[in-house]
C-alpha cells in the first residue's frame, strides 16, 4: 500500500515569508497583492495547473517549491494568509 498523503500539506510559514520579502525586495508587493485578489476565484484552477506541468516544472525549480506553490494556490485559506502577509507592510 501507499504510503503517499492524499490530502494537501501546508506550506511551512517560511515559504510564505520567504515569498513575501523577495516579492516586497523587488517592489512588487503591491502588484502581486492586486493579481492575487483578482484571480482568487480561480486560485484553484491555477494550482491544478501548476500540478499538471509540475513535471516539467520540476527540472527547472526545486520539488518543493512547486509542491508548496501548488499546496498554496489550492486552499483559499492559505492564499489569504500569503496576501495578508504581504499587506502586512
């Protein structure tokens, strides 16, 4: 049997917080808050598409960030924790 979680984890805090400072270092914070509203209905939509070119994906980025870029976009909750850290500024 499988040992492989068929449930989504959740991206360690210094994902998010690493993300949150590198967008906010380059100075688009604010253009990333206003895309991420935008397409929050779709959010899922775009993790299930990272999902599906997550194999090709993974020989340019590591696993884990694409896991944890995946695991972000696919729960609502875990997006608004990403916009919120950076609004937090």
């Amino acid at each position: 049997m499988s040992t492989e979680r068929t449930h989504l984890e959740q991206p360690p805090p210094s994902f998010i917080k690493v993300w949150s400072d590198k967008l906010h270092q380059l100075g688009i914070a604010a253009p990333a808050v206003l895309f991420l509203e935008f397409n929050k209905p779709l959010s899922f939509v775009w993790g299930q598409f990272l999902l599906m070119g997550q194999p090709l994906l993974n020989t340019f980025l590591p696993r884990q960030f694409t896991q944890n870029a995946v695991n972000l976009l696919s729960d609502r909750t875990r997006l608004e924790q990403f916009i919120k850290e950076l609004e937090g500024r």
